[in-house]
C-alpha cells in the first residue's frame, strides 16, 4: 500500500517540509508517495519563489532512504492559481496564497482517489497510514475539530491543516470548486478554512489525535504546531513552529521530537540553495 501526500508551499517552509517527511518515514516504512503543491508568486512577493528541483530531490533522498519505492514530486498550480484567485477578495491575508492549494487537489487527476493533506507545521507521533487507514467511502473529507473554530463556528467546524480527502467524490460534488468560487466573490474570514467547512455536505468528524493542536497525548498521530490563543494575563497569539526548536524546547517546554529535530539540526546546512 502507497500513502500519498500532498503538501503545499513555497521555499520558505520547506524547512517544515524536512521535518515532517522525517517524522513520517521515522514511523512509516510503507512506500509514501508525496505531492508538492507550489508556484511561483514573486511578482507579488519576492519571498514567494516555487519549490525548486533541488528540493523535491532532497525529500526524495529522505523518503527512498527507508521505502526505495517512495516518490516525491512537484505539481505547478501557478495558472489556476492566476486564473481564479489572484484578484480575489481574499488573495491577501494574514496566511500566505500557498494555503489555497489544496483547493486544486480535484483537478490533479494524476492523484488517486484517496489522500492525505498536511500542513508544513505538522510532526508525526505514529503511523501515518493509521489516518490513511480511515474511512471516508461516504464523505468528501474527514478532519478533526478545529480547537478555537469548533466554539465560535459550529460544533463541527473542522481544522483544515490535516485532512483526509476523497476526491472522487469531491469530484462529483464540486466541493472544492465551491469553495474556491466563495473565496473568489467575498472576504472570508479564515478564507480556504471556512470554505471548506460551509460548502462540505458529508465530513467526518474524526479523533483528535489525528490533529492534536495542543500539545501531545498518548495516542497522539499528528502534533499540529498551529497558532495558539493566550488569554491571561493579556489576549495574545503565539505561533511556534517545529523548526523553531529553541522555542520549542524553551517555551513549549516540548522534548518528544528531539530525534526529529536533531536530525533535522544537522542535515540544515545541507540544505539545497534556493
């Protein structure tokens, strides 16, 4: 069995792109297939630039290493991302354009049926293919409850950083498209998020240890280093990342990927130029 894998960026979080493949081959040895949603936008911005060849080369390396079955490839989104989001309402927010990406899933007909989404900030506790394993015949996706969205936005708001996509049926609700064409005509807040969950009509609610975005359990598959809300003694937003390691140790006072994270330290300055 394959697991296939889509990520979506540019080259400033491919460090978290390096993270993340090494937490899923440090608990997975099944062939893993890996799809790197990107385009280049350095016209808008020059911090925009595409996943390079070098780069989709690197994470190979990582993936082949363990499985030499696995795979690692890059899909260009630029012209449908001009084409139906450049001048929208919601093309400048406070996430980068990168994050609309996955919305295009449905018109790669080179993906299978079946896929996992991960953002870039996501670390592996277990078995990627335990997610895989889930159940979505009957639904367009599956996630888990968004930890902030679910009080403000309904019950089942879920949380868009780590889903389970069946995108045939997708295909044959146009979920995605939908989405896509509320983010084209009016300001969302949350814009890609909020679109999914309005316009689904089958997801499946699934545990919260497929998107842990506070801290880690037991059972935990998936930590999600996501924004996190401090109330005391001020409202305020904290936002620590995997690569951010201090941070990580010093503020989260979080030690349970320090194999990761070691070896993510030591393979830095042989990263790829950009």
């Amino acid at each position: 069995m394959t697991v296939p894998i889509l990520f979506a960026g540019n080259t400033r979080v491919f460090d978290g792109m390096v993270i993340s493949s090494l937490s899923i081959v440090r608990y997975c040895k099944a062939p893993i297939h890996v799809y790197l949603l990107t385009m280049d936008l350095t016209d808008r911005n020059p911090a925009f630039q595409p996943i390079t060849e070098a780069q989709r080369r690197y994470l190979e390396e990582i993936y082949t290493a363990v499985n030499a079955d696995s795979r690692v490839e890059i899909v260009d989104l630029e012209d449908d991302y001009r084409e139906t989001m450049l001048h929208s309402p919601n093309a400048e927010t406070g996430y980068t354009p990168y994050c609309f990406l996955r919305l295009y899933a449905d018109r790669l007909h080179e993906l299978p049926d079946k896929v996992i989404y991960l953002d870039t900030d996501t670390v592996l506790c277990d078995d990627i293919a335990k997610l895989y394993a889930e159940d979505v015949e009957n639904y367009e996706l599956a996630g888990v409850r968004d930890r902030y969205g679910c009080h403000f936005f309904g019950i089942n708001y879920i949380n868009s950083g780590v889903l389970l996509l069946n995108l045939k049926k997708i295909r044959e609700t146009g979920l995605f498209r939908k989405a896509l064409d509320a983010c084209a005509q009016k300001k969302i807040f949350l814009p890609d998020q909020t679109a999914i969950n309005r316009m689904a009509k089958r997801k499946r609610i699934l545990p919260r240890r497929y998107n842990e975005q506070k801290g880690e359990r037991d059972d935990t598959v998936i930590r999600h280093f996501s924004m996190t809300i401090l109330w005391l003694p001020r409202f305020r937003t904290r936002n620590i990342k995997p690569w951010q390691v201090d941070l990580v140790h010093d503020v989260l006072k979080n030690h349970r990927h320090d194999e990761i994270l070691d070896a993510y330290l030591r393979r830095r300055s042989t990263f790829p130029n950009t």
